[in-house]
C-alpha cells in the first residue's frame, strides 16, 4: 500500500486541480454573463461632465491669473495716463500763458512803435523848426553885420513918401 499512496496522491492532486479549474471556467461563464450587464448611460454622462468640471475648473483658474496680470497691467496704464494728462495740461496752461504774454508783449511793441513813430515825428518837426530858426538867425546875423558895417544904412534911404 505504499507503494499505492503515492500515485493516489497524485491522482487525487490531478484531480483536484482538475476539478478546480472546472469550477472556475463555469464560474467564470456565469460571471461574465452577470458581470457584462450594459453599463448604465448616467454612469457615463457623470464622468463626462466630472471631466468637463475638471476642464473648466482648471480654465477658471489660468483666467484668473491672467485677470489679475491685466488688471495690474491696466493700473499701470491708467496711472500713466493720468500722469500724462497732468503733464500735458501743465503744458497747455503755460501755452495758454505764453500766448497771453505774446498777445501783451506785441500791444507793447505796437504802442511802442507808435510811442516812436510819433516822437520821431515830433524830432523831424522840432528839425525843421530847429533849421527855421538857424536860417532866420543866420538872416538876422548877416543884416546886422550889414548894418555894422554901414552897408545897409536905411536912414539914407530915399523915402518913398
């Protein structure tokens, strides 16, 4: 008997394996047909809309950043346009001061040019007057020279009366 054992042995571990794969090819039959029930469609729509969450989550997130980078960048344009605006209307009062102080100084030059036209005038009269009296003088002179000098005698005159 033995001598029997161990090939019963055998048997019975051939036999068992046997058996056992047995079991599982008919318990993998009914597994398959159980298990392959048709996947239920809402499953599938709610992974798609957790990954379309997921998607728009993540968008979300990289538009925010670029909303604070452009909303910075706009603080800085609008601080430079008032910075600007500044500076420009600093320059258009002074503009505005120059052309007034222009308009000033050309009324001036124009009473001046008149202030001079007027003397210069009054020069070339006072000229005149001044060649008027020098003649007369020079007249008065030579007549009284005459007269000195006993040329001009009108108290030998013939008298026309």
């Amino acid at each position: 008997m033995l001598m029997d054992g161990p090939n019963i042995l055998i048997y019975v571990v051939v036999g068992a394996c046997l058996l056992g794969w047995l079991f599982f090819r008919i318990g993998a039959r009914f597994g398959n047909t159980v298990g392959a029930a048709p996947r239920d469609p809402r499953d599938d729509r709610i992974r798609s809309l957790e990954a379309n969450q997921r998607v728009a989550t993540s968008q979300v997130d990289k538009t925010q950043a670029n909303l604070h980078v452009q909303s910075a960048a706009l603080k800085e344009l609008q601080e430079m346009v008032r910075a600007r605006n500044t500076i420009i209307g600093d320059q258009q009062n002074q503009i505005r001061q120059l052309q007034t102080d222009l308009k000033d100084s050309v009324i001036k030059t124009r009473e001046l040019r008149t202030d001079l036209t007027d003397r210069a005038v009054d020069n070339l009269k006072s000229e005149a007057k001044l060649r008027d009296v020098e003649t007369e003088l020079a007249v008065s002179q030579a007549s009284h020279d005459l007269i000195a000098t006993g040329v001009l005698d009108y108290s030998m005159a013939p008298d026309d009366d």
